[in-house]
C-alpha cells in the first residue's frame, strides 16, 4: 500500500540513502545537483529550507514504511489562484508498480480537499511518456509545450504542460462539479 505524508528534516538521511541509490536513475528527469545534494546534510538543508519559505507541501511517498520517492507541490499559490505544481520521482526498484500514480492521485485528494486548492499543473519532458501516463490516469489534461522549459540533465528541455482542476477531479470521482 502507498501512501503519502509531510516530509521533514527527521527524513534527511533516509532521502540521501535514496537519491544516492537511485542517482543515475534521476538523471534523465531532473536537474543537475552539486555533490552536497546527496549527503544528509544536503538533504536537511533543503528540507529545512523548503518548509522555512511556506509556499511549498512536500511530501514523502512511503510503502511498508519506507520511503521510495517524492511527491511534491511546489509554488502554493492561495487567493484568486489557488494553484500548485506538481512534481515527483520514485526510486527505480519501485518503478512501473503505480506507485507514482498512486501517489499523484493521494497528493492530488490532498490538494483538493485538505489545502483547497483549484489546479495543479505539472509538466513532463517530450520523451517522458511514463510520466505523461502517470499524470493522464489522474485525470490531468495536456494543455499546451512549454519550449526549453527547465534545464533538465544539463540542457533547456521543451516540456509538455498538464493541469488538473479540482471540478474535473471531483466529477471524476462521481462528485458534483
């Protein structure tokens, strides 16, 4: 059983033991990092960080009570907005089970309901179509590429945009829209 919940500074050396793993994993997906990004002290730093600035909910995506990703929403924006982004990874030993679909649809109940949001938007490289399923069994909507979006393994890579409207979630799930 996946679930999800708050991540905390408590989980420093658990999430540097992963990401250290699963480094070459990650690569293709994600941004280059500096070597302290692996250590525990690094992962505490961001962790801190992260929940210092406020407009973060970052979140731990657990199963038989380890962690094995996360799942994370990023640029909290209440007021007439009321929208997140959407970002995760999962560790390869876990990769292909539905465990990031798992977690997309938790994290995304937890927006709707719990933080009252209205959208998420998350975005996926051209080439990322396990991600773009991931995101499409959640019920998100491509709605547009975004060129050379985010620097991505070291170069501007052009990303398909996805959103989900907590209406569209709702009625998904057989709610009143």
């Amino acid at each position: 059983m996946i679930t999800i919940r708050l991540i905390s500074p408590a989980d420093a050396e658990e999430l540097a033991v992963l990401v250290r793993a699963n480094r070459e994993h990650l690569a293709p997906w994600d941004p280059e990092r500096p070597e302290e990004f692996y250590t525990t002290a690094g992962q505490w730093q961001i962790i801190s960080d992260t929940l210092r600035q406020g407009n973060a909910l970052p979140h731990a995506i657990v199963e038989a009570g380890r962690i094995v990703g996360r799942v994370n929403l990023s640029n909290v924006v209440h007021g007439p907005f009321q929208s997140a982004n959407l970002g995760y990874w999962v560790a390869a030993a876990v990769a292909g089970r539905g465990v990031a679909s798992a977690a997309v649809a938790a994290v995304a109940e937890q927006a709707f309901t719990t933080y009252g949001l209205h959208r998420l938007e998350a975005g996926t490289l051209l080439h990322n179509v396990r991600s773009q399923r991931v995101l499409e069994r959640n019920g998100f909507q491509r709605f547009g590429m975004a060129p050379r979006y985010l620097r991505i393994a070291g170069d501007w890579q052009d990303h398909y945009l996805y959103q989900l409207l907590a209406e569209n979630w709702l009625a998904a799930r057989g709610g009143a829209a």
